[in-house]
C-alpha cells in the first residue's frame, strides 16, 4: 500500500488506484502497435486489440500468408503437451529438504493423495482450453496470463480457468524482477456486479442505470498486489457518475492472476516472444504473397489497349468467353499489352522466407514425426533437442507459471477440503515439475546412470558391490517419475508367522 492510501477515505483510494491504472496505461501504450502487428499477422482470428471487434466478426481480410498463423498453433500446442499435458501428471509434491528423514516415508502417501486430487480437479475443469488460449498470447504477443479462480459448489470441478487477454491488462514488476502487481479492465452489466459483488455494494445511481439500460457494461478496473501484511490484496473500483467508486476489498493467499513471459529484455517488464522475432520476415512474406497474387491476376487477365475511334467503348468491354467486341474497320481494335517483365524470382524469395518463420517459431523442430516408429536413441535425441531449444524458456515459465499455477491450486482445494491441509512452503513440502519436458534432463542423467551400471557389472561381483542398488533403484524411480507412495520404505518388512511352528 503507498504512504498516500494509509489514511484516505475509499473515494479517495479508488481515485489513487485510477491514477495509477492509467499511468500504467501510459507506460504500456508504447508496445500496442507492436503487439497488433503481432495479433494481426499471426494470430488474425483474436479479437485483441482490434478496433470496434465483436465475437464472430471476419477478420484478416489483408492476410495473405498463413506460414505464421500455422506455426504459431503448432507452437501453442507443443508448449500445452510439453508443460502442462491434459489428462497426464505434469506437476506432484515431494517431501522438502528440511523435514525429517523419518517422516519422509510417512508423509508421501499424503502426497501422493494430493497429488492425485489436484490433477483430478485440473482434469475435469476447464483447464486444457484456457491454458491453450494463454500459450497463443505468450507465443504472439510474448505474455500470457490465466486467472485461476474457485468456481461454485456444484460444479464438476472447484477450479476454474479464464485466459486473459492481453489487451486487458497492464503490468508492473516488483522488486524480484516478478509480474506481481497487476490491473485488468472488467466491463460488467448489472447483472454481473451483483452477482460478483453484492448488491449491497452498488450505490443507487449504479443499480437505476442498470435497470434503465440491462445491457450496459460499467468498466471496472481490479488491481492485485502483493499486501504489506502477507499474501496478495485486491481491490475493485470503477469510475462513477458520482466519483469514483470503491466496489471490494480483499485479500488472498496466493495470487490469483499467473502472468508469465516467453523472454524478458533487461529494463522491460512485458515479454518478448518469438513471433516478434519473426515479425519482419512475416510481413516480408506477406507483402510478397499479395504480389504473386497481384500478378497471377495481370497475368491470367492482362492488360489490354484499344484504340478510342468512337466504335470501341473500353468501359463496356467485358473479358468473357464467347464476347464479341465491336471495332471500326481498319482499327487494331482491341490488343493486349506486353507484361514489362516475370515474377518467377518471388517463389524463391518466399521459400525461404516461410523456412526462416518456421525456424524462428520452432516448427521444424518441435513438429510431429512422419514416422510412426521410433527407437529409445531418437527419443531420448528428441527430448534432448526440445530441452535445448526451450530450456531458459521453461525455466522461465516454471518459476513464472507452473509453481505459482500449482501453488494457486492447492490453496483452493485446502479451502475446500478436498486435499489434506499440508502446507506447500517449499522447505517441508515441495512442489516438483513431472511435464515431458522436465523429464528430459532425469531421463539422460537415467541413461548415465544405467550405463555405469553396466559397466561396473563387467568388472565382477567385487565391483558392483560397490554400488548400493537400492539407492540406484531409487534415483531411477524418482527419474522416471514413479508415484512415491509405489516404493518401499527403507525398512524391510517383517516377516509373516509361521502357523506351524506357532502350534508346535
């Protein structure tokens, strides 16, 4: 909270949160005509940032091109099946590096129950369509974010996921270089702010408006920030006829708003992401494209002359088959103009351009194989190729996404009772990363470990006992990303009784 909020009234905060919204606003202003490019040449069917848009409207009409648009979705999909795959185990709990080594095996059934739990509730939410949605904004316009939000007893699932677009929001970083203080415009009706806020919240100016006009929307303005006392703090205000207007004020455990970047440029607070690389080459290719088809019409229509000998009308000629045109004896009539020269340089040019824009987008590398067999040495190559190309991006995107999102999540469901109440701190409880991607690296540090195995078994018994291959089984279970609940403990169990022996 700023040293100017402490003792105002909540007119007078709602009017600091304003002011501070559009400055914020300012400071975005100079990356919107960067990002409608973006939008509009490779993600044309998004409504952001396009004037006077409205849902199921056509849109790019001066597209030509479809190269980035393609790659752009097969990007998206890659990231949705690498990081956060559907119906799959991406993300578990393990015991932190502070609790008791006597409590570790006692502890991992109850991970092991929250773990499943909380893909459970992923699963039957709503989870695959928005993520999806939010790796389209981070792959075009370089930030995504996904609100995760508790949706109503009764429904299927108790999380509820809403991809934001990125023209809603303005973003400030905080002191650790994190998206953590956050505005979003919220056109609601009337309808909306009483079922989100109450209606005890709405002054009687709002509520007559409402009810004169149902269909109008009141923009609101939300802000979440990170609260001097602990956790995130949200607050709600609008600008009223009467001023301006402090709808809620609240407070959470964990921010509700997971904003992340594919790549951050030194002293900038909005991502970059590839197709802004990619944008001069996209355009290129575009430009090029609406030529060759420019051409193609000169040339399968042509260009024709006549003589104006008060016979001939060029206005009233029409090119079709079976037309007959009139002409004055003697005249030339009607002739067609030799093209000053050919095109065929373009498909050159345009060859290469679309194999830069799907290098830059990562489509020839992270595309599906033709082949519909592989051996265990391609897959692990594949997956070493993928950890290369992506690992500073998924890094980024672990710290910024994946452990906010999980951290997000369980904090609903132990408000909900629906998971065991157990602290994810990351000292006694710690969250792992089990996504196909983070895998790679245990995978390879899997195969070193197995080839050393090998080798130490070729020297003889003497040698191998040097090993201790309970460990070994271990660090390849954990590798291969075995539930912990599924190994035995390190004491060995005791053996059942012998009913004989008992009766002698």
């Amino acid at each position: 909270m700023h040293l100017d909020e402490k003792e105002a009234g909540p007119a007078l905060v709602a009017r600091i949160l304003l002011d501070r919204h559009a400055r914020a606003l300012e400071r975005r202003a100079g990356w919107e005509s960067l990002w409608r490019d973006c939008y509009d040449h490779a993600l044309p069917h998004s409504a952001a940032f396009s004037q006077g848009a409205s849902p199921g409207q056509r849109r790019g009409e001066r597209l030509f091109d479809g190269t980035a648009a393609d790659a752009v979705d097969q990007l998206a999909a890659a990231l949705l099946g690498q990081l956060t795959p559907p119906w799959s185990r991406w993300a578990g709990l393990e015991p932190g590096p502070a609790l008791d080594a006597g409590l570790r095996d006692r502890i991992a059934p109850l991970l092991d129950q929250m773990t499943a739990g909380l893909q459970g509730q992923i699963d039957r939410s709503n989870f695959a369509v928005e993520a999806h949605q939010a790796f389209l904004d981070v792959v075009t316009g370089g930030t995504g974010c996904l609100l995760v939000e508790e949706a109503p007893p009764g429904t299927p699932a108790a999380l509820r996921f809403t991809a934001v677009p990125l023209c809603d929001l303005a973003l400030e970083e905080g002191e650790e270089g994190r998206l953590d203080r956050l505005f979003r415009q919220v056109p609601l009706t009337l309808d909306g702010l009483i079922s989100r806020f109450g209606p005890d919240a709405l002054p009687a100016w709002l509520r007559q408006a409402g009810l004169e006009n149902p269909q109008r929307r009141f923009t609101c303005v939300e802000l979440v920030e990170p609260d001097a006392a602990g956790g995130w703090r949200w607050r709600v205000v609008m600008e009223g006829d009467d001023g301006p207007l402090l709808l809620s004020d609240g407070h959470f455990t964990d921010m509700p708003f997971i904003a992340f970047r594919w790549l951050k440029a030194p002293g900038e607070t909005y991502g970059r992401g590839p197709v802004m690389k990619a944008l001069p080459d996209i355009k290129t290719a575009n430009k090029v494209v609406e030529l060759v088809l420019k051409n193609a019409s000169i040339a399968v229509t042509g260009i024709w002359q006549a003589d104006d000998d008060g016979v001939l009308n060029p206005a009233a000629v029409r090119l079709v088959p079976g037309a007959i045109i009139p002409k004055a004896v003697g005249s030339a009539g009607l002739t067609p103009l030799a093209s000053p020269g050919r095109f065929d340089i373009s498909q050159l040019v345009l060859d290469d351009l679309r194999a830069r824009i799907r290098h830059a987008l990562l489509a020839d590398r992270l595309a599906p194989l033709n082949s519909p067999r592989m051996t265990a040495t391609e897959v692990l190559e594949r997956s070493a190729e993928m950890t290369r190309l992506l690992g500073a991006t998924f890094g980024r995107l672990q710290s910024e996404l994946l452990v906010p999102l999980v951290r997000r999540c369980l904090a609903i469901l132990r408000r909900r009772g629906l998971v065991p109440d157990i602290a994810v701190d990351g000292r006694t409880v710690s969250i792992r990363i089990l996504s196909p991607l983070a895998r790679a690296q245990a995978q390879r540090d899997a195969e070193v470990t197995l080839r050393w195995l090998e080798s130490i078994n070729a020297l003889g018994a003497d040698a191998l006992a040097t090993a201790d291959l309970a460990a070994c089984a271990r660090f390849l279970a954990d590798a291969a990303g075995v539930p912990p609940g599924l190994l035995r403990t390190n004491s060995p169990p005791e053996p059942a009784p012998n009913p004989e022996m008992h009766d002698a």
